[in-house]
C-alpha cells in the first residue's frame, strides 16, 4: 500500500480546514477572530507545504522494470526521500514527518490507528 490512502485523508482534512477558516474571516467582526483565522490559513498553508515534501515515492526493487511497466502493481514498497538520505531507503511510508502532520486529525473517524507516529 502506498498510503496515499493517508494524503487523500490530509489533504481533504487541510481542505476542510480552509474551508472553515476562509468562511470564519469573512463572517468575522472581531478583529481578534479574523486574526486568528488568518493565521490558521497560513497553518493550513505551511502543512500543505509539509506534506509535498512528505510525498510516498516507489521502490521498484534492484532490478527495477522498464518505465512502460512501472505501474501500481509493481511496486516493492513505498518509501518518503527523507527516507533515504544517503541513497539507501531506512524506512517505509508513511515518514515520521508524515504521520505527525495527519496526527492532528486523530479524532476523525477516517483516521487510521496505523498511521499514529
């Protein structure tokens, strides 16, 4: 599994987020509020900026297939490049890094307990 199953989830999570903080600046008459949700876009913003570097890459195995065959179904696993510092992958997706950021979300009723850090 590449758990892009877990960035579908981010990312409709960070959407949602955005939503809800764009329609609370805009009805806002409290400068506090508006403050508040200005920086929470920015939040939402600099996770979206997280999660890109954070993105599962295929591991195609040492003897990778020719690119007309590297499909889904070819992969050996899934890896993020924070992962792989050195060349050699150290890990699987989904990262650390990743999981913290979808930890937030933890409450969700589609958040999946493998995906706590």
């Amino acid at each position: 599994m590449s758990d892009g199953e877990m960035v579908t989830f981010a990312n409709a999570r960070l959407d949602e987020d955005e939503a809800w903080f764009t329609d609370g600046a805009a009805l806002a008459d409290d400068p506090v509020a508006e403050d508040l949700c200005q920086r929470l876009l920015r939040e939402v913003a600099f996770k979206r900026a997280i999660l890109a570097l954070h993105m599962p890459q295929p591991f195609w195995g040492n003897n990778p297939p020719p690119v007309r065959d590297q499909t889904p179904e070819n992969v050996v696993s899934w890896y993020c490049e924070c992962q792989c510092p050195d060349g050699v992958i150290e890990g699987m997706y989904p990262c650390g890094e990743a999981r913290l950021l979808v930890s937030v979300y933890s409450g969700h009723p589609d958040y999946r307990a493998g995906w706590k850090p």
